[in-house]
C-alpha cells in the first residue's frame, strides 16, 4: 500500500478515502474470533460473568491479540497520589505497531488502594478457648453452619470468631476488619493492576473489539465466541415458539463449569488440610471466610486467591 499523500494544514480531508475496507474489517474480526476459539482458553484468557453479555477480556487474553497484532504496549503514569495513607495510580498504556513504528491507540487504567479488596486487613485476638474437635468434622462436611455455631462463645459476637492458630495452638479468636493503615505494602500491587486495566482497555480500543469482549468488570465472567451472533440466531429459529430449547452444547458447557467448580473447591479445601493458618490468612485478605464463599466469587478472583494460596504454600497450582 502506498503511503498516504501529506495533508496540509487546514485542508479538508475525506476520512472515508483512508477508510479500512469491508473485506479487512470483515478479515479482522474473523482473526479476533479465530484466536478466541483456537487459542485462547475460558476462564483464563476470557470469561463471562452470568447475566451479562458479553466475555471479560482478561490481561492474558490482552497479551495474546498484542502478539497476534503485532502490538508493543508502552505504560505511561499521567496521574500518581502517593501520600502517606493513600496510594491511586492512573496508566495510560500506548500501543505501537512494531513493524511500522504507528501509533495504533492507547487506553486509560487505574487503581486506588481505598478499592475495598485492598483497604481491609484483618487482626485477630485470642479468646483462650481451644477450637473444639466437632468443628473440624462439621469443617470436613462443608458444613458451614453448624462451624460457626461451634465457635460460638458467650459475650462474643458470633460473626467476629473464628478458628486460629496462634503460638502452634488453635484457639478461636476474635477477628476484627480494620483499614489497611499501611497501603505501601501494596504498592507494586496497585500500580500493577492500573497497568493490567489500561492494557486491557487499549487492546479494545487498537482492535475494535469491544463488540466481542467487555471490560470493567475485571474480577468477573461462560459464554463463547460470538455470543451475540449465537444470540440472534437462536432469537431468528426460534420465532414463534414459547420457549428456547437448551442445546446440548450449552449443557456441556454448564456441567464443564459445574465441574470446574468441584475442582477449585477441592484444590482450596486441599491447602486447608495443609495448612489452616495460612489458609485462612489469604481467604481474609479477599474478604472471604471458607471455600464455600470462594466458589461464588468470579473466575478471575478465584484465580487470584489460588495464586495467593500457592504463594502462601510454594507450590504450583
């Protein structure tokens, strides 16, 4: 393609004589949808949350269409709070067209660390009383309920207790939530996230494909490829009917994630057994209290809480 004549100053320009033809726009999304089908993987590159319409784009998957398009993300901080109780960062990540040297977009990110998962820690104080033997029987159970009824002590309030080890003993302790006083611990963290989501929103931004992906709702997602194609497809078969029959796909799709789950909550009730302790650390650091909790969290913070887990205990997930 030869390159485009230079514009002067003040001379009226047709954007359309610039334009993408049908055929590369056609051509383009047709890649966008073939990588999402053939290499990415639900849940790790993408998700969809239930009720919403459309698949999260996650940072991974981000990574994969930068390499697909040839896209080289550069991080520039335009907005930065670093005080003593406060920390925000505001990213605008460009992405640069490696072959060529074009600017082809950017996009905005940013994070605070007043977000509620970062402005929280827990402390913890001894109560004295030893955890009783029936809590981890009703613990192995998933018995929720009847573990927090065994907790239980006079004077106390109930949703502040919880099983602790303390000085290589477990005691129930009183746990309270209280504001994070020191957000530098967090710093790498924050300043990590707002790059991640400004990758993300520039991503959508160079290849026009927010029609496919969504963003925003970076802890949540299953539907797949084409979801609003599938979507006015089935409204178009299935005019006059009552009711859309489920198909068979859609059934593999809910027992594969139901199956999912089973995995996950088997791999968080694996690290309890190994080390309740840590465990409960992390799950506190999420703002959740056993692996029941966790599994109604979103794929990407599910994720993260095992990443967590596995750094607590130096394994590989």
């Amino acid at each position: 393609m030869e390159n485009a004549p230079a514009v002067r100053q003040g001379e009226i320009v047709n954007i359309e004589d610039q334009a993408m033809s049908i055929d590369s726009l056609l051509g383009q999304v047709k890649l966008i949808q073939d990588v999402m089908s053939r290499i990415m993987v639900e849940d790790e590159h993408y998700g969809t949350i239930p009720g919403t319409k459309k698949p999260t784009l996650y940072k991974p998957g981000a990574e994969k269409l930068c390499l697909t398009f040839r896209l080289d993300p550069d991080y520039e901080i335009i907005r930065e709070i670093r005080d003593k109780d406060f920390i925000a960062y505001t990213v605008k990540c460009n992405l640069t067209h490696i072959p060529t040297g074009q600017s082809i977009a950017s996009g905005i990110g940013s994070c605070n660390s007043r977000e509620s998962k970062y402005r929280y820690r827990f402390i913890e104080e001894s109560t004295g009383v030893p955890v009783p033997k029936m809590y981890w029987d009703a613990r192995k159970k998933g018995d929720n309920k009847e573990m927090k009824r065994l907790l239980q002590i006079p004077n106390y309030d109930p949703n502040s207790l919880r099983a602790t080890k303390i000085d290589n003993e477990w005691v129930i302790a009183r746990s309270e939530k209280i504001e994070n006083d020191n957000p530098w611990d967090l710093d790498n963290t924050l300043i990590k996230m707002g790059c991640k989501r400004a990758l993300v929103a520039a991503i959508l931004n160079a290849t026009a494909a927010s029609d496919i992906f969504t963003q925003d709702l970076d802890d949540m997602p299953p539907e797949v490829i084409n979801a609003e194609v599938v979507k006015k497809t089935q409204k178009s078969t299935t005019r006059g009917q009552t009711s859309t029959p489920v198909k068979d796909k859609d059934k593999e799709k809910v027992e594969a994630q139901k199956e999912k789950d089973r995995e996950l909550r088997g791999k968080l009730k694996d690290y309890a057994k190994m080390d309740n302790e840590q465990y409960f650390e992390v799950l506190d650091s999420h703002s959740a209290k056993n692996a029941e909790d966790v599994i109604k969290y979103t794929p990407e913070a599910q994720e993260a809480i095992l990443h967590d887990l596995a750094v607590k205990f130096k394994m590989k997930l």
